[in-house]
C-alpha cells in the first residue's frame, strides 16, 4: 500500500512537515509495511520555503539581511532539488512573526531584507525565483525590496524617502536607473491567493493592515500614501498599480514584484504542487491524507485541501482531510473532492490545549482511521 500525506500546517500548533511525521506513526501503527510520501504542502504563505525545500529534497542558506524594522537578522532563501529554482518567503526577512507586538507598526515597517534575499540569490547565480508573500508585517507598497535591489524613491527636493509605507505620501518621482540589470534574465512567480488590489476598502492597508497593527487612522494614513504611490507610477511609467489583481498582496509586494520586475502571479498551491510533481507522486497511490488547521467554506476557494483533491480526483485516488477545526457540512465533502474528514480533536477541551496537543493525538486519529480501512481492505 501507498498512502500519500499533503497537508498544510495548522497554524500556529503544528507545521506540515511534522504533521506528516505523525500521520506516518499512525499509519504504520496498523500497515507496518506501507508505502508513506510525505509531501508537505503550503499556499503561498510562512512555511513555503520551508515545505518546497524538504519535499523536493532541496537545501537552504542563510545570509544576514535587514529584518522589518532595520535590525540585522538571520534569513534563509530555498534551493529546491533541480538546482536552478530558489525560494524566497516574505516571512523570512519582512515577517510579522518577527516581530515582538510592541514593535508591529506597517507606518515603519520595511520589506529591505526580502530584497537582500533576492539579492544574495543573485550573486550567487540563480536566476529562477517563486516568492511567498504570506505573512509580511509590512505595507510599504514593496518599495524596501526595490530599494535593496537597486531603485530609489525621491521627494520633490531629491531627497530619498524613509522606509516605510507612510513616507510614500511625499513621493515625487521614482529612479529606477540603478535597478539590478541581473533581473532582466530572471523569471519571477508570486505564490499568492490574495486577489485584493493595492488600495481601497478591500485593499492591502484596510483588509491586511490593522493584524501588523495599523489602527483605523494608520489605515486611511497608509490606503492613501499607496494611493499617492500608485498615482506617481501611473504618471511616470503609465503603468496603473492601482488595477493589479493580487498587487495588494503582502502590503503591496505584489504590485511591485508585478510592475517592476515582471513577475507573474499564481495560486500558491498550483506553483509548489507544479514544481514538486505532486501529480506523479500520487498516481500509484491507494489513499491521500490532506489537511489544515480549519476546514470550512474558505477550503473551497484555492486552499491546499482544495489544490490536493482537485489531483487526486484526476487520478482517481481517495482523499481524507484531517484538521484542527470542522466547520464544514458533510453533504460539501463532494463540491471538495473528498471521501471524509475528520478532527484530530478527541472531545471538548481549551483552545490551548488543542494547540498544544497535535502531535499526540494525529498519531491516534489516523490509526482509528486505518483500522477502518484494514477491515475494509479484509
């Protein structure tokens, strides 16, 4: 037997990788000699890199790079098993887990040490790049990445802007003369869902801005100093930021990376599962066990228990999901692909002990499940 285990982390208890560490307990509690592949999985967001890195049988190198409010840090970007195609996840150098909450404020907050990233990945040859652009405790419209890359934002007197995402509102004109001329032989993907576009009410400041700590005055401060940006790029490069599906996407990375450096946007599910030949990897499979901390009627739209049935149905291969949270009617299991899902939460208990436990109880939840499955197989 070849049980495949793809979930996405619980996050905030558990990561993918560990997850499929305990799924393979439970599974070889009851099928000893079974087949388990472990492919951990994210959409995009904090723990790509990481998941890409060890599924593709990759490495990773860290390099010292500027941390969102201009302390040095140590960061990694990921190299995955081709060779060729480097990792570089937002969180790691602009991230809000980063940061202690006395220092979360998107005003200041710089995406500097993400630009590092792509920088150090530069020197040392690569050319092939998909960023991660969850999990970012900035708004600055991507302006620190581009700085670190070679571009320079001015006010009308010449002098250079401060980080951060408030300064945007004195923007006079953008030089982009000293951009790095090594991007123009690279490739760029974004792994992203987030569809918002940089400004408005559904915009990168309003929707993303008060969880990196922008109170309701910060968010008008920073909606309309992105504005103000995209208004100086509109005029200056008649390229309208403003329009970019996705470009509200970690504070306004996304219409940066769009803009500036012609990279292109996709669902992060359907980047890393491409890269990782997740497809082959499940066609010979008898079973597939997803997961993520919550399953409800975001699962439907582009998550990862989503992107994993979606293949296994092509292949004709069973899916089971585990989570944290059960928030979804049965009668949907069929509008998303799966056989059944079930809660690794064995009864009632404090959201803190839920947390705490994944590990000790996913062990227990799958072989319940693989007993099942034995006497059906008997």
């Amino acid at each position: 037997m070849k049980i495949v285990v793809a979930p996405d982390s619980f996050k905030g208890s558990i990561s993918a990788k560990d997850i499929c560490s305990t799924v393979t307990i439970g599974v070889k509690r009851v099928f000893p000699e079974a087949i388990v592949k472990e492919i951990p999985l994210a959409d995009g967001g904090e723990g790509t890199m990481e998941n890409m890195v060890h599924a593709s049988n990759g490495t990773t190198k860290q390099v010292d790079v500027t941390g969102p409010i201009g302390k040095k840090i140590k960061a990694e970007y990921g190299l995955l098993g081709d060779n060729q195609t480097v990792v570089v996840e937002m969180a790691q150098a602009s991230g809000l887990p980063l940061l202690q909450d006395h220092e979360k404020d998107p005003m200041k907050t710089t995406t500097f040490g993400t630009g590092e990233l792509i920088k150090h990945a530069l020197d040392d040859g690569f050319r092939k790049f998909i960023v991660g652009l969850g999990g970012s405790a900035t708004n600055d419209g991507g302006t620190g990445m581009l700085r670190a890359l070679g571009m320079s934002f001015h006010r009308k007197d010449g002098t250079h802007l401060p980080e951060g995402g408030a300064a945007l509102i004195d923007l006079d004109h953008v030089d982009d003369s000293k951009l790095d001329p090594r991007l123009k032989e690279c490739s760029i993907v974004i792994a992203s869902d987030v569809t918002n576009k940089l400004c408005g009410p559904d915009g990168a400041s309003a929707v993303f801005g008060p969880q990196k700590g922008a109170t309701a005055d910060m968010v008008k401060q920073l909606d309309k100093a992105l504005n103000h940006f995209s208004e100086v790029v509109l005029t200056q490069m008649d390229t309208d930021m403003s329009e970019l599906v996705g470009g509200g996407a970690a504070g306004g990375v996304g219409a940066a990376l769009i803009t500036f450096l012609d990279a292109e946007i996709q669902p992060g599910i359907d980047i890393i599962m491409e890269k990782l030949n997740f497809e082959s990897d499940i066609k010979d499979a008898q079973l597939v066990i997803t997961g993520e901390g919550r399953l409800d009627s975001q699962t439907l739209s582009g998550k990862v228990i989503n992107g994993v049935s979606k293949r296994a149905q092509m292949q004709g291969v069973p899916v089971i999901a585990l989570c944290g949270g059960l928030d979804l009617e049965t009668n949907k299991f069929d509008d998303l692909g799966i056989l059944s899902a079930f809660t690794i939460v064995p009864g009632p208990c404090q959201l803190e002990e839920a947390m705490v436990s994944a590990s000790n109880w996913i062990p227990d939840r799958i072989e319940a499940i693989m007993r099942v499955l034995k006497y059906n197989l008997n």
